[in-house]
C-alpha cells in the first residue's frame, strides 16, 4: 500500500480519537522527503534520516519518533508492512 494512502487511514484514525494534527505536518514532511512509494519498501536509513533532519538534536526530534513509531504500530496492527523500520 502507498505511504500517503496509509497516512490518510492513520489521519483518520488519530481525528476519531481525538488528537491534534501535530503528526500530520511530521507525517506530510516525512512523505514529502522519500516519496509516494509503497510502506514496505521504506528503509530504516530513510526514517532514520528524517528522523536526524540536517541541524543539531533537538526537541523535534523526540516528536517525530514519537510520530514515526505511532505511524508504524498502526500499520503493524493493520497488516501494511511486516515490522517497523524504527530501530
């Protein structure tokens, strides 16, 4: 399944909970630096590097894990790749 079709599902969940749209600005910079490919073709390097962004650790970081590791246990749950690319 592609990135952004699991990004919309994911969006959809968290609104129906209730939760801010935080994740959806990490989420939509995240698609945008590699791409509509399919989510079990995502590489660890490349969270890894979204993750590290281009200037020192900072608090970002914490809340783009915390997005990226939501993001992958949701499609975990639903069958849309076989295990996280968060490590």
């Amino acid at each position: 399944m592609k990135l952004l079709s699991v990004i919309d599902q994911f969006k959809k969940f968290r609104a129906s909970l209730g939760v801010g749209t935080k994740d959806t600005q990490h989420l939509r910079i995240f698609r945008e630096g590699i791409g509509n490919i399919d989510i079990k073709n995502i590489t660890e390097a490349q969270v890894q590097k979204f993750l590290l962004g281009s200037g020192p650790l900072t608090q970002t970081y914490m809340c783009r894990h915390a997005t990226i590791n939501g993001f992958f246990k949701f499609a975990l749950a639903r069958g849309y790749c076989s295990h996280s690319r968060l490590h």
